[in-house]
C-alpha cells in the first residue's frame, strides 16, 4: 500500500497526446522538417528542449516557441481523462512531476483546474536536471515530506518510470495514457483507469 502519489501530466492528467505531436509536427514542418506524427512520439515525457534536441534542428528557439504557441491555441481540444477528477478528490498529499516548463504550466496545466487538488507541483522549470534524472521526483517527495519506499509515480511513459525507480519510488503505468504495456515490463502497478489507484492507497 503506497502513502504517497504523484502524477505526471500529459498523457496521466490531461489527455494532451494529440495536441502536443500535432503541434510540434506543424512547427518542425513551418521550417522544412517533415516527420510522420508516429515519428514524434519519443518526445512525450521529456522536455522540449530534449526532444528539439534529438531532431535536425538549426533554431531550436524559434521552434519551440512556435510548437508551444501552437499547442496553446489548441488547448480547448485538450481534455482531462475520464476519472481522474474523482479519484484526485479521494487522495491527500499528493503532488505533480511534470516536464512542462512554467510558461507551459500557465497555458497547458492550470486553466483546467486541476492544481487545488495538489500539495507540491514540480515543473521544469524547479530543477536543474529533468526526467528520466530523478531530481524533480526527489524535490516534490521532499515537498511532501514523502518516503520514497511508499510513493507511487503514476505516469505514462519510459522516462517517468526510469525517473521513479532512480528516485527510488515505485511506478505505475497510466494504461489509459500509454495505451500499451510493452516497454513497461519493470512497472510496479499496471493501472487500467484512474480508479485502480485507490486499490493501491
């Protein structure tokens, strides 16, 4: 039974898959960089920074600037899972790790409402190091005064289970968000839909 939970956000929280690759695809495309959406996909969970990083980039700057511009005119198509209104409500002490940076968080995280429900948000922006490091799943466990033995970080991608298990907490798969198994053989919990986390708690 775990004392604490923590969430990532995209693809855990907010159903935002569509609307991050669909935005970053039509970015790289305004300066000649063509890539199928499935392409992309290995930027989900890690920073824009990385993910520009690990593509034929000259302006990363510029990019990115215009991928998030993009996925914030979307943002009404982004909606939050089924579910996981109800089980936040349910749980206390709970916190966020996400790889958003703050000017992200204002647009893409906290016009939905969910941040009452949170005692410590961790961004991008509060670390030096990001996920799959575990300095951002470290901070919001010290913010919460968290036993790492007794956390859970629910998210939905390799890099937020590397970043649990290196913080020493346990992993839960956001099957909702990830939609498959395969790659998440060391996750501690497998969680079909959001209520599955209360079995655990």
């Amino acid at each position: 039974m775990y004392k604490t939970v923590i969430f990532d956000i995209d693809g855990t929280l907010l159903d935002t898959e569509r609307v991050v690759l669909h935005a970053l695809r039509v970015a790289l495309g305004n300066v000649g960089l063509h890539y199928e959406q499935d392409d992309l996909r290995f930027a989900l969970g890690i920073t824009g920074e990385k993910a520009l990083a690990q593509l034929d980039v000259a302006d990363r700057d510029a990019v990115m600037a215009d991928w998030f511009a993009m996925e914030a005119k979307l943002n009404e198509e982004v909606e939050i899972f089924d579910g996981i209104v109800e089980v936040l409500a349910r749980l206390d002490g709970i916190g966020v790790v996400t790889s958003k940076n703050a000017g992200e968080m204002e647009t893409g995280f906290y016009p939905f409402g969910l941040a009452r429900h949170f005692d410590a948000i961790v961004c991008a922006s509060d670390t030096e190091n990001h996920k799959p490091h575990p300095d951002p799943l470290l901070r919001c466990m010290a913010l919460l005064g968290a036993d790492p033995a007794t956390t859970l970080y629910v998210g939905d991608a390799t890099y937020d289970m590397a970043c649990a298990h290196a913080a020493g907490a346990d992993f839960g798969l956001a099957l909702w968000g990830a939609k498959k198994t395969d790659g998440f053989e060391d996750a501690n919990v497998i969680l079909e839909r959001p209520s599955d986390i209360l079995k655990y708690i």
